[in-house]
C-alpha cells in the first residue's frame, strides 16, 4: 500500500511539474476550445434559434467546449506515458520501489487535475457569454469536472499503456476523440437526431460528462430547460448527479483495465 502512495505521489508530481515548465503547452491547450467556441458558436448564432427559453446557440455550446476541453486534456494525458517509454524513463520507473497500480494512478490524478485547471480557465469566459459566474457554481463545477478528469484520464492511460510509439498514440486517440466529441451533445441536443446516432450518443460516457457540465453551468435543472437541450434515457432526463454516477461508474471500469493492462509486463 505504501509503494502504491508513494509512486501516485511521484508520478503526479512529476506530470504536474512538466505541465508548469512547458509555458505554451498551458495556453495552446485552450486555443482549439477557443477557435470551437468562436467559429461555431459566433458562425451559427444567428441561424439558430434559441434552443431553450433563455438559452442561445452559443450559451449551449459553451458548457460543451468546456467540457470537451476536459476531454481533449485527459485522452491526449497519457501521451507522457509513451514519451517515458520510448526514452527508457519509465524502466527506470518501473526498477524504483514504487507500485505499478501507483504509477498509473499517478498518471491519471497528474492529468486529472492538469484537466482541472485548463477547464477553469474557459470559466472566466462566462461573464461575457451573459452567463452568471456565481461561487456555487464555482464550487459545484469543480468537483465535478474532477471527476470527469479522473474517468476520461483513465482512458488515455488506458489507451497509452500498450502504445509503443508517440506517432501511434495520437493516431488512435484522435480517431476516438473526435466521434466522441461530435457525438456527446457538444454541438447539437441528442435527443433530437435520428435513431442510430442518438443510441450512440446515448452509450458515449461524454454524453453525460458535457450534460453534467451544462446542468451546473446554466442550471437547467432549476429553469426547466433540461427537458429541451438535456439527455433523456428511457424517457427520464438525467440530472447532473446521474451524469456523474454514470461518467464516475465508467471511469472505475475504465481505471481498472488501465491498471490490469500496465502490470502485464512488456
């Protein structure tokens, strides 16, 4: 139990003082939110009308590129984890006192929280999309998008711990993060689509990541707009806590095979 401690301890560290010293790496992160949140939502605001009372295009794509920020941080985290074995860092790692299970908690509590930061920084744009920046929501999004971070982290790590190249890394994670994006309700409502993409979207765990992300950041659930722009399973629409049981209960799973697939030795 001590060496799992320990090497979560290290390795998070470690990730979290990599993220500090590389500057661009910082800003740059948010710039694809930004240029999202800019060409779709400032493009298509006034071919859209208002998909809920109060709630424009724009408004409603908000909550989602806050979110998918969350997820573009965490599927691309365990990309560190490639770099440490292609140059011979992580059998240096591996040869310490320190517990596999630690080192891939490490990895993913490292980038959870790098997740963490980056999303807060889309906040200070809520002010100027008329959104109301109140320290409840502060404090109720934080948790939230914690454990959001946590439970897609543990899919790039998952991704990463049998990846033997940088190159092939991003190849496969691009080629899930993108349906996962466009298919998680970031840019349209997913009860509103037809049959076949609305099931898909329905068993995508950022689904409800960006659901839960929308329901704290416009509160949906207390305006009665989550009827209209929510997801809706079996005929209830979900509020944020089950998003986030859902989001969290995939996570564990997600963390579980992680940890399986880097003990197996290479």
């Amino acid at each position: 139990m001590a060496d799992v401690i320990r090497g979560t301890w290290v390795v998070s560290y470690r990730e979290l003082l990599r993220f500090f010293a590389e500057k661009t790496r910082m800003f740059s992160s948010i710039l694809l939110p930004l240029a999202f949140l800019a060409i779709f939502g400032v493009g298509f605001k006034n071919l859209i009308p208002n998909l809920a009372s109060g709630v424009d295009f724009v408004k409603f794509i908000y909550p989602g590129i806050v979110a998918q920020t969350v997820l573009q941080s965490s599927m691309t985290s365990g990309i560190s984890m490639v770099w440490d074995r292609e140059f011979g860092f992580l059998r240096e790692i591996l040869v310490a006192p320190l517990g596999r299970s630690g080192i891939v908690f490490g990895k993913v509590i490292g980038a959870a929280v790098i997740s963490l930061l980056q999303s807060i920084l889309l906040l200070v744009l809520a002010p100027f999309l008329h959104i109301s920046l109140t320290p409840l929501l502060v404090a109720a999004f934080i948790p939230a998008a914690l454990l959001i971070s946590i439970s897609l982290s543990s899919l790039g790590v998952l991704i990463a711990s049998r990846m033997r190249s940088q190159q092939g890394f991003q190849l496969v994670t691009m080629a899930i993060f993108l349906p996962m994006m466009f298919l998680s309700g970031v840019f349209f409502p997913v009860n509103n689509v037809p049959t076949w993409m609305a099931v898909i979207s329905k068993i995508n765990p950022v689904t409800y990541a960006v659901d839960a992300v929308r329901h704290i950041i416009l509160g949906t659930e207390a305006s009665g707009a989550a009827s209209a722009i929510g997801v809706t399973v079996l005929g209830h629409t979900m509020t944020a806590n089950q998003d986030l049981l859902i989001v969290v209960g995939i996570g564990i799973i997600l963390l579980l095979f992680a940890t399986w697939a880097f003990s197996k030795r290479d």
